[in-house]
C-alpha cells in the first residue's frame, strides 16, 4: 500500500462500502470483509452500510431498517471495531449525496454507458430501470472521494467502478484546474478471493440476488447448513491435479480450490500441493470442516449483536458523526473550487 501513497500527497485512507439487501455470503466475507477487518489494524477505515445504494432497486422500508442493522452486526461480528474503524450507514452523512450531484456534472454519459454492471442489473427492460440504478458508480465515487480516500478493498466486480472513480476524481481536477484535489483511488482486491463463485454453477459469481441458497454459503448459516452446501456443491469426477493449470476448464473444481485457499490464508498452488490425486469425496470434508470452523461463529457473534438493536445503532450514530468530521471540510472546500457560493454558516 505504501508504494502508491508515496506518489501522491494524499494521506492513506481507506474506504469501502456494502449494500445491504439481503445476507451477507462467503463472496463478500472473503473478497471484501475479511480485508476490511485486517486493513484496520494498520489504517485509518471507514467502512459504510451504503442503504441510498440499495434503494436503487425497490426495497420493502421494514426489511431495509432490519437490513441496515443486519449487515452492521454481520461487520462487527466479522471482526471490525466500532473504535478504530469508522462504521457508519451511507444516509445519515449527507456529503454522498451532495458530492454525489456534483460529480453527476462531471462524469460523462458515454462513461456511464460502459459500465456492464448496470446492463445485468437492469436486465433486459432498461426502460424500467430507475435512473438511479444507472447512475449508481457515480454515487459510489461521491462516497470515496468525499474522505478522499486512497484505498479501495473490494471483489473484483467492482473494479470497473473504481475506474469511473479515477476519471471523476481526474477530470474534476483537470476541469477546475485543481491538480491532485481529489486523490487517484486505488483498488484493493485480493487475488485468491477476488471473485467466488457459486457453488451451483462455476461460471457464475457468488451472489445475493442468486434464487438457489444452494449457490452461496450466507454468514448467518450454521455448521450443518454449512457442511450440506458444501457436500452437495457441484464437482466434476476427476481428482484434483497437481497444477493450477490443469483447473483451467475445471470452473466448480477451481472454485473450490480458491475457497480453500482462501480460509486457510495459502495459494491454490499449495492447496494442490496438500491434495492433489484426491477426489471430491474426500476434499469436500476438509473443506467443509475448514469452512465450519472459520464461518460458523460468525453467525452467533451476529446474533448476539442483534439482541441489542440500541448498541448497533450507537455504533452508527458515532460512525456518522465520525464520517462527516471528516467529510464536511472536504465538501466546503469542493464547493468552493466549484464556485458555489455558500453564506451560511456550516457545521
Ligand atoms: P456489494 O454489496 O455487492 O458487495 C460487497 C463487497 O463484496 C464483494 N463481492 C465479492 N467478492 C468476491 N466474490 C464474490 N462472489 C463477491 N460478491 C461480492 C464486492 O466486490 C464488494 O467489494 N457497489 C458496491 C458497494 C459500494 C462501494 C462503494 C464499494 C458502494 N459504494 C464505495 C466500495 C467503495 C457493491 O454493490 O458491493
């Protein structure tokens, strides 16, 4: 991480975010998660419940309450600390959304237009998609850039996004003849871990939206439901080679390889150093009992925040307040750069 601070005048920072609709499953734990909770010791976090990222697509009101605390206990059950990481839920720290209209006016319609993510997620009738669902990277480069963040830890699928976040941040600076004002965000994403797969079918990422539960192994699953999935995830006949290489046409084979690897904090080449020649059957019970031992607790941490509601929304009524501190100075001065005049006085 150093290296790319040294090149520029920003402070290290880190930020990411997490939408909370629905559970969060192995795919976020370890592509995203997992290196939130371990970039803390080191650095300065801040780590969002993004909800105005969620409310993109229709949500139930009720269910989104009860999901914004979900995925804060998920994060504090996972490992993050309320003290050193600043955990806050995206609407409560009106600088996303204000920084948000601003860089609408700066990023372009043809950069909006590449992004694939918008074109899976509004299927095939564009025309219903809300107009926020395609504008939705811009909000996320709002989101970095108003900490001016310099670190991004997240899966692979967000790394488009994070481009459109450099062009914001350079374009702003190139049009209001500001260089260096708004930092070069930089990805973080972890090679083992940056794209689990379903366990249903290898070509498909790991998701929430996935119909089948079967595809993914939810943080609130306990150990048996664990060892099922697992059990039944689907395999080819063959035994695991010897090389990376041979899994290349062995999508589910590899993924499991990778899920491996990533528990146990070793490559997939050591992984098939330990097992190669071994079949389904007996790989897939060290798996589960790896995934057992690792995942399993984190449901009960989860649930035992959630018996106290008023703790979970302290932590983020301080998240909040942390945030904007940082926030607000960062805000004032982007407006002014842009000229927008501001009489009245501010917190
Ligand atoms: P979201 O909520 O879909 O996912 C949260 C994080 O989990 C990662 N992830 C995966 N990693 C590996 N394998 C998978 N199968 C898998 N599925 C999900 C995602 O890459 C992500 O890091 N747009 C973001 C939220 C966001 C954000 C931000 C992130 C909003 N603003 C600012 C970073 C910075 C999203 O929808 O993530």
């Amino acid at each position: 991480m150093s290296d790319v601070a040294a090149k520029s005048t920003h402070p290290e920072r880190v930020f990411s975010g997490v939408q909370p609709s629905g559970n969060l499953h192995l795919g976020n734990y370890l592509g995203a998660v997992r290196e939130f909770v371990r970039l803390q010791e080191k650095h300065e976090c801040l780590y969002c419940v993004v909800d105005l990222h969620a409310i993109t697509v229709w949500q139930d009101p009720k269910a989104l309450t009860q999901s914004i605390r979900e995925l804060t206990a998920a994060f504090l059950a996972c490992g993050l600390d309320a003290k050193r990481s600043i955990i806050f839920n995206q609407s409560q720290v009106s600088a996303h959304a204000e920084l948000g209209w601003i860089f609408n006016c700066v990023a372009r319609l043809g950069w909006l237009n590449r992004m694939t993510q918008f074109k899976e997620k509004a299927g095939k009738d564009k025309e219903a998609a809300s107009i926020a669902l395609y504008d939705y990277p811009v909000l996320q480069a709002a989101d970095i850039l108003a900490y001016k963040a310099t670190h991004v830890p997240v899966g692979e699928d967000q790394k488009q996004h994070l481009e459109l976040s450099r062009d914001i941040a350079q374009k702003f600076n190139n049009d209001f003849k500001v260089p260096d004002f708004f930092p070069q965000p930089e990805p973080l994403i972890r090679d083992d871990a940056a794209r689990v797969m379903s366990l249903r079918d290898g070509s498909k990422k790991m998701s929430k939206s996935d119909p089948s539960d079967q595809s993914r192994i939810n943080l609130t699953d306990d150990a048996d439901a664990i060892a099922k999935k697992i059990r039944k995830a689907k395999t080819d006949p063959e035994p695991l080679p010897d090389t990376l290489k041979a899994l290349e046409h062995r999508p589910e084979a590899r993924n499991l390889v990778g899920i491996y690897a990533a528990l146990a904090d070793i490559t997939s080449e050591q992984v098939l150093q330990e097992h190669a020649g071994a079949q389904f059957g007996a790989f897939k019970p060290a798996l589960a009992d790896l995934c057992v031992e690792k995942i399993a607790p984190i449901a009960g941490e989860m649930r035992r925040w959630l018996e106290d509601i008023p703790a979970i929304d302290a932590v983020l009524a301080d998240g909040a307040e942390r945030a904007h501190a940082i926030a607000s100075p960062i805000l004032r001065d982007t407006y002014e750069v842009v000229g927008l005049l501001r009489t009245r006085a501010i917190s």
